[in-house]
C-alpha cells in the first residue's frame, strides 16, 4: 500500500469516526487521537523530517490537507451538537411573556417623595416654577437679608447648627429654612418672580413633630400688583387639591415673622370622625403653615425696589402636612428606614401624582 493509499485510507477513517461520534465527548476524543500530541497524524508530520527534501515536501503537503480535512470536520460536528443543545435550553429555559405581572412591585415610593411630588404639580398648575439653593449657608442670605436681628433666638447655637469659625469669624449655618432661596432668587432674577423652594432644612430639635432634619416648601411672589387677597386665593387651592376636597375653611390669625409684614399662621378646619382626620369638615382648627407679605427690608436685601415692588410669602412642613393627608402619627418614623413602615405607608413606583390622574 502506497502512502497516498494509506492517507485515503486514515481520512475515510477519521471522517467515519467524526460522522459516528454521539456527543461532544466523543468529538473531543477523536480529536485528541488524530491531532494529539500522540495522534495519528501528528505522529506522521513528526517523521517528515526523516524523510528526502523532495519526498518530505510531497508528503508534508497531503498530511496537511488530511489535517485540514479531518480539523474541518470536527468543527462542524461540534457546532451541531452545540446547536441541539442550545435549541434544548431554548426550549428548558422559555419564558412565556403573556403571563400576567405581579400583582405589586416590591419597592414603594416614601411618603415625603410622594407629597413633595404633589406639592409640585399643584403649584406648577398654578404657574409656579421650582428654585433650588445649597444647604450650608452663611448669615447673609439665611438671616440678615430675612431681616433676622443678630439677637434673634433663631441664631442661636440651641435652634440652630453652626460650622467652626473661619479665619474672618463668620460662621457657617445648615440652613434653618429655605427662604434663602428667595434671597438668591431676588438677586439673580427680575420680577416678576413665582417661585416655590423645596428643600432639606435643619434645627436643633426632636420630638414626635420635630426633627433636626426635614422638609420644607416655601413659595415667593413678586410683582408691582399683588397684594393679600392673592396669597388667600393660593393658599385656598392648594389646600383644596392637595388634600383633595371640594371646599375648605381657612383662618388667618395675625402673628410675627421677621421677613413678612403683615404676618399671618393660617388654619384650615377638620373634623375626626372613626377616629380619622377629615379636612375641610367640622368646626375645629388645625395650623398648617406660615404666610405674609413679603417685608419691604427683605425686598431690598434682595436687591430690588420695595416702593415699586411688592409680594407674599408662605412656608410649610412637608413632612407635616403628609401626616395630615395619610395619617402618619409620628414624624420620627420618617427617618428610620423601617421597611414594614415604608411597605405600609409608601406608594406604588409607577403611581405619578397629577392633577388629572389624582394625587393619591
């Protein structure tokens, strides 16, 4: 038998054996044994080189063909058996996509995210826009552009958190509201100016209503026009769609705030009834925020005329006023990152509140 013979013959061996294989073990096998270190063709192409120059090159060309062949052959064997055996998974592994979802997610939406959320729309509906400031702030724009007197209690180290001293003596402050917002909105804007601020405020305080941490939304109104009647008809709708009746009693009793004069707290009525809170029935009172015309020194702190220019404005808890609408009676469980609370009073992820849709 020639060596050309022989050749033939292996290939017709080895591509029966691949043709045969069951799985890709057996594939593996016959490649080990044809192209192995041991294998039958690499046995051949390492005595080439006892072989003439001219009867090397001959044979050396046809072993590398039968290679070829034989390499070829394992390849595409081992892709159909990949192929079964993806088609398997495929098969193990499908997912059937008309079934219907579950029936909750499994995250909520906090209770403050949700009232800031609507707090936001119902002031956007009434063509307000959204101002931001930082929470370190210095005396200027958190107390004396507010017209705060440097004896104030409020500037005091047990109301308020103070940084350590800089070289000059001024000192830092986390803010201890957010009006310095309509400071800085004075000075980098023209009138007229509607703007709500929300935000993070901080005191040096903590009880079942008060943290030393919480939010706070305060709106600003200037123009040369309004006056109080306007700030009465805002605080009416807001308080009517935020907490969503059809008609609300408010009181407006004169008080004291440095930054607006006059003054005025505000309360709406409510009744309990089944031991809930209902607002806008009954005949008792409850405070909720804040609110004023905005003080002529505040005006000119911020950089604009108060013989040309006037305004109001009103202030607020968020954290308070959702215990008020979902009847969350400790302001401390806010912060404790309990998940049963949060399963219990917190909302679906996909529930957007809108004016359309409904806020809650």
């Amino acid at each position: 038998m020639t060596d050309q013979t022989s050749l033939d013959a292996l290939e017709q061996e080895l591509l029966a054996q691949v043709s045969a294989a069951a799985d890709e073990a057996g594939v593996e096998a016959i490649r080990v044994s044809a192209l192995g270190k041991k294998g039958v063709i690499s046995e051949r192409m390492a005595a080439l080189g006892k072989m003439a120059p001219d009867e090397r090159k001959a044979a050396g060309a046809a072993l590398n063909i039968l290679k070829d062949k034989v390499t070829e052959a394992l390849s595409a064997k081992k892709s159909v058996f990949a192929e079964a055996a993806l088609e398997a998974r495929l098969v193990s592994e499908k997912i059937d996509v008309t079934l219907p979802v579950r029936p909750q997610s499994a995250g909520t939406i906090h209770p403050v995210s949700q009232v800031w959320e609507e707090v936001v729309q119902i002031f956007g509906d009434l063509g307000f826009s959204v101002a931001e400031g930082p929470h370190i702030e210095d005396d200027f724009h958190n107390f004396d552009a507010l017209n705060m007197p440097a004896d104030h209690p409020a500037r005091q180290e047990h109301d308020t958190f103070y940084f350590n001293e800089k070289p000059d003596g001024s000192r830092m402050v986390l803010r201890t509201h957010t009006s310095p917002v309509q400071i800085r909105t004075m000075l980098s804007q023209k009138p007229p100016i509607r703007i709500i601020a929300p935000g993070r405020t901080f005191r040096s305080d903590s009880d079942m209503t008060h943290t030393p941490m919480f939010n706070q939304v305060e709106a600003l109104v200037i123009d040369e026009t309004t006056h109080m009647g306007n700030l009465k008809w805002i605080l009416e709708e807001f308080c009517k769609a935020f907490f969503e009746v059809d008609d609300v009693k408010m009181r407006f009793r004169a008080s004291h705030f440095p930054f607006t004069e006059p003054s005025m707290e505000v309360d709406i009525n409510y009744s309990r009834e089944g031991g809930q809170l209902k607002i806008g029935t009954g005949d008792k009172w409850l405070e909720i925020l804040g609110s004023g015309m905005v003080h002529p020194n505040v005006i000119r702190a911020g950089g604009l005329d108060p013989d040309k220019y006037q305004g109001f404005a009103f202030g607020m808890g968020i954290d308070r006023i959702a215990m008020l609408k979902y009847g969350i009676p400790d302001l401390r469980a806010f912060f404790e990152s309990d998940l049963r609370w949060l399963r219990h009073y917190g909302f679906r992820s996909l529930q957007v509140p809108t004016l359309a849709g409904g806020l809650s």
